[in-house]
C-alpha cells in the first residue's frame, strides 16, 4: 500500500521549532497511523559545520547575552539574499535526503529552512512530484520577523495569528496560499485538560502544592536559559499565600542550584524539575507564568489560560519582540527588567487580588477555540495530491477546557 512520505525541516534554535515538528509528527500518526511517513530533520545541524556552528551560537547567545541578538539577527537575515533560488550552505545533505526519501511534501517549521529549500526540492524532484508548505509561528509582524520565512513559491502558507498571516502577506506570500491555523500543539495538549476540580488535585496529589495557593509557574526553554535564583526572593515575602513550580530545562547546574535553595528555604513551597514532558499539565496547576517570548511557551500559557509575565532580563531578542508585542498590545501584557520590576507586579497581585483578575480578563480576550486537526488534514491533503494514497482516516475528541476554572489564593 502506498504511503504519504512528508519531510519537516527544523533546527534546534531554541526549543519552539523542533517542538513544532515533533507535534506535527504525533499528529499525523494519531490520524492516520502508518497511512503517512513523517521524516524529520534538523536540517541546519546536519547538513553543515557552518550552519551547525550558528545554531550552536544561537543557542549560547540566549543562554547568556540575548541583547547580542539584535546583531546576530541582522546577519542572518543575509541568508534570505544568499538562498535566494538554492541552498548555499548544506546543499550535498539536503540533496541526499531528497534523492533517497522523495517526500511528496516539504514541510518547513524554521525560518531559515524555506528560501532556496523549496525551488531545490522542485528541481530534484520534478515541479509536479512535491508539495512545499511552511508553519511560522510568530505571533506578530515587524522587526524580528525574519525574511527567510518569505517563500512565495510556497503552496501552503500557514501563521498562527492574523496578524501574522497579514504581514506575511505584505511581505510577498500569495493571500491565497496563506492561512491562520494557530497552536500547533501536540495532541496531548487538547487531550489531558483539567477541569478546575482536577487541577486541584493535580497540585495537591501529584506536585505536593496547596491546592488553594496563588501558583506562579518560573519558566524556561528547553536550553535553560533562566533567572529562577534572582527572582525567588522576590515571591518569599508572600510564602503564606503563594508557592512556585520551576522548570529547568536541560540545564543541570539550575536543578542542583534550586534544590539546594529549597532546602535553605523550608517555609517555601515549590515543585522542581529539570527538563519537563508535562509542561502542558504544569501550565494548569499555574495561575501565572514567567518566562522569556519563545513562542511555544507562550502559545500553551494561552492556550491553558495562564497569564504570561515576559522575562526581559538582558534584553528581548528580535524574534521575542514579536510575541512580546502582540501580548502587550493584545493584552497589556506586563514584562521585568530586573527583580524589582518583577516584585512589584507581585506585591501589587497578592495585595490586591482584583488586579490580577483584571490581567487574567484580559489576557484570556487573546484567546481562541480551534479544531486542531484541521491544520493537520490541510497538510496530508496537500502531499496526496502528489501521492494520490487511499487514507483511513482516524476521529478525534478533544477534551473540552475548563474555561474561566480559577479560584482566588483567598478562597
């Protein structure tokens, strides 16, 4: 039996792309089982020292030093004049996964994995033999929104905002290629929903919280970029009413740090761990998050209604200036420079509890209801126009979200 084969190009700058791909991944299977093949690569790491060396720049960049990304942005938006009709740098791997897979549909999470990538994959393949689409998960347009997501040769362009999806526009990509699909989650994250009973539970059974405690979520992405030990002192003040659930990411040093500040401070409650799988529950159990603007933590603190503090230490990158943005605007989002920003917000919160409930009103009016397999279907439908495979196509019920499930820390 013919199967659909769909080549996802990612890269390991941050976390948000590769999350991205792996959920396009479980999705497939999860509705069509072994009826698609998902291949997925991390295109730039693989294919070349150079590129290799960039994502590894990035990386440590943001770990350290995100103002420096305003510099490093504006050279990488070279490869936009560079790529411009092939690939310059990593073209040999690229063409070998091509020759020996033959997707039926190149599909790009990353910004710098579209120009050039999808007029070769044409060349090698045939114009009529392979489908390109893209999926960029900016939530706004402007500085930062690099122009290597721009391919107008692309036959599907997918945001996750309209205001995205207009600037893409704007910025060359066919209106009638062009649609507004948002999360792009995995499936567990529209499966295992609390109602506000369960989240409860969750934080008294499974985290070791009070299930009654104002919960303040410290965040951070898969690399570990944080500032968890500079803004714990700052809720201390408030221990009778609040608590903390703190993730570390791949970032050792953070976990063995906290652990050892939790035990120098026993009149605190909070919930460690290192790299998380169930961000997605966590995020229920929080009644607000802190974190830097990548894109996938912010898409999942709206998605499970949880009002996002921006983590502006050290400057915001030009790709977080796009979420911060549309946050702010949207929202009126708040965002911390230092400590002090940050224990003012809180003071303010425990002090006065209707200003919290006034940000989380607001916050949650960004919010949207969306059948997350409709992205999903779109995609599969566009790589069997090529493959032309008879599918069995698999239902899917969501777990309703509890809307509006919050209790006061007072109550």
């Amino acid at each position: 039996m013919s199967k659909i084969r769909i080549l996802v190009l990612t890269s390991s700058t941050g976390g948000g792309h590769d999350a991205r791909a792996a959920a396009f991944a479980e999705w497939c299977f999860h509705l069509y089982r072994h009826d698609v093949d998902v291949r997925i690569e991390q295109m730039l790491e693989r294919s070349s020292v150079i590129n290799r060396a960039g994502v590894n720049l990035y990386n440590r960049i943001q770990r350290g030093a995100p103002w420096m990304h305003k510099i490093f942005y504006a050279i990488v938006e070279l490869l936009s004049y560079i790529n411009r009709s092939t690939v310059a740098f990593g073209a040999g791997y690229y063409l070998e996964v091509l020759q020996c897979y033959r997707p039926h549909l190149v599909f790009s999470v990353h910004d710098c994995l579209n120009r050039g990538y999808f007029p070769l994959a044409r060349k090698i393949l045939g114009p009529d033999q392979v489908r390109c689409a893209t999926y960029c998960g900016e939530f706004s347009g402007g500085w930062g929104y690099s122009r290597n997501w721009i391919e107008p040769s692309v036959d599907l362009y997918i945001s996750r905002t309209q205001t995205a999806g207009d600037y893409a526009v704007k910025k060359g990509i066919p209106r009638d290629r062009a649609r507004v699909r948002g999360y792009l989650m995995d499936p567990r994250s529209h499966l295992e929903v609390f109602s506000a009973v369960e989240r409860r539970e969750f934080r008294r059974q499974r985290l070791g919280l009070d299930p009654k405690k104002f919960t303040v979520f410290l965040a951070t992405g898969g690399n570990g970029a944080n500032n968890h030990l500079d803004l714990l002192p700052a809720l201390l003040p408030h221990a009778d009413r609040l608590q903390a659930v703190l993730i570390c990411g791949r970032n050792q040093q953070t976990y063995n740090d906290l652990v050892h500040w939790r035990a120098t401070h026993p009149g605190f409650t909070c919930y460690i761990e290192a790299f998380s799988v169930i961000v997605h529950l966590l995020m229920q159990a929080c009644d607000a998050i802190v974190t830097r603007g990548g894109t996938t933590l912010c898409a999942k603190a709206l998605h499970f209604q949880c009002p996002i503090i921006f983590n502006a230490f050290g400057g915001i990158m030009p790709q977080e200036q796009l979420t911060w943005k549309f946050f702010r605007n949207g929202a009126s989002a708040q965002k911390i420079e230092d400590v002090g920003d940050f224990s003012r917000i809180i003071d303010r919160w425990m002090s006065d509890p209707s200003a919290y409930t006034d940000a989380r009103v607001r916050f949650l009016e960004l919010r949207y209801e969306e059948d997350p397999t409709v992205i999903i279907d779109e995609l599969v439908g566009l790589a069997n126009e090529v493959a032309g495979a008879k599918l069995d196509r698999q239902p899917f019920v969501p777990s309703a979200p509890a809307l509006g499930a919050y209790s006061p820390p007072d109550e």
